[in-house]
C-alpha cells in the first residue's frame, strides 16, 4: 500500500472530520471510497463479493439509524427495514414503491373511480336508450363529473410525485 500525505487547513480537517462522522466512515476510507467511485480499478471490481443469501447487513451510526427511523415513521413505514428495502427498489427500478398509507389512498382513488365510471354509465344509458329523459341530464352534471376526475388525476398525481421525490426518481412520466 501507498501512503498519501494531505495539507489541509485547520478548518479543512474539522470538516473532512465532521463528514466522515456523519458517515460512519475514517477518513482513509472516505478518501479510498471516492477515488475508486471516480475511477474504478479492476482489482478493486474484481473484490467485489456478491452475497450468497437475500439478506444483506447495513451498518449505520446511532445518529443515522435514527434519522433512518424517524423519516421510515414519518413516510408511514412500519420499520426502519421496510422504509431502506422501498429505498432500494425505487432506486433499483426507478419506480415508485408505495407505502401503506398510498396504497391505501390509491385503493380509494380505484373505488372512486369505479364510483365515477358507474354514474358515466348510467348517463350514457339515458342518453342511448332512454332519449325522452335525456333532459333530465345536463350540462352541469357533467361538468360536475369531468372536475371530479380532474381533481382525482390530481391527487393522484401528488401522490406519485412526492412518492418520486422521496426516492430521487425522475417523475416526467407521471405528470399527464
């Protein structure tokens, strides 16, 4: 192994130090870290262990895991374990991964919709079949149904952009 000697001002070194605590890390290994992020060298690959089992261990510092927890809590996660395995699948996928709570919002937007899609078929039948009563529907019921899903397509939409935003996913694909 190399050494390499840094000079670095007073306040330099309090914040490599700071940061290094922050991350749980040395400082050797930070800087080891980053060199081989910026230009990844084949041995370094080649010690790349791949884990044999579906369990992989994180270690964090107390301040980390407790961030870690109040965020997971915060979001309607019911343990530190589910929130970081949906962080990892979004970023994996680059795709949403809900929690309870949006799940159960979506679940209601579905029964809304549904809702929605029962009273559009009720109005079509009136207008088809049953022309005589077709004054009985106007153009305000109907404008009254086209801003309920204008306002459902919003929420959900809120929805999965801040799901997205909390993964770091690009959300362009959500927002029609």
């Amino acid at each position: 192994m190399a050494r390499i000697e840094i000079l670095l001002s007073d306040e330099e070194k309090s914040n490599l130090k700071l940061y290094c605590q922050s991350k749980g890390m040395t400082a050797s290994h930070m800087l080891r870290t980053l060199i081989n992020q910026s230009s990844p060298d084949m041995a370094f690959i080649a010690n790349f262990q791949e884990v044999k089992t579906n369990k992989i261990t994180v270690r964090l510092t107390s301040y980390n895991l407790q961030v870690l927890a109040k965020k997971a809590k915060a979001e309607g996660y019911v343990s530190q374990t589910n929130w970081a395995t949906a962080c990892i699948m979004s970023q994996l996928h680059q795709e949403p991964v809900l929690s309870a709570d949006e799940t159960q919002a979506l679940r209601e937007s579905n029964r809304q919709l549904a809702a929605i899609g029962r009273n559009l078929n009720q109005i079509t039948k009136v207008l088809n079949i049953e022309f005589r009563d077709s004054d009985k529907i106007t153009k305000e019921m109907i404008q009254l149904l086209e801003d309920k899903l204008t306002q459902h397509k919003q929420k959900v939409n809120a929805l999965l952009t801040k799901n997205c935003q909390r993964w770091s996913i690009n959300d362009e694909s959500f927002s029609s």
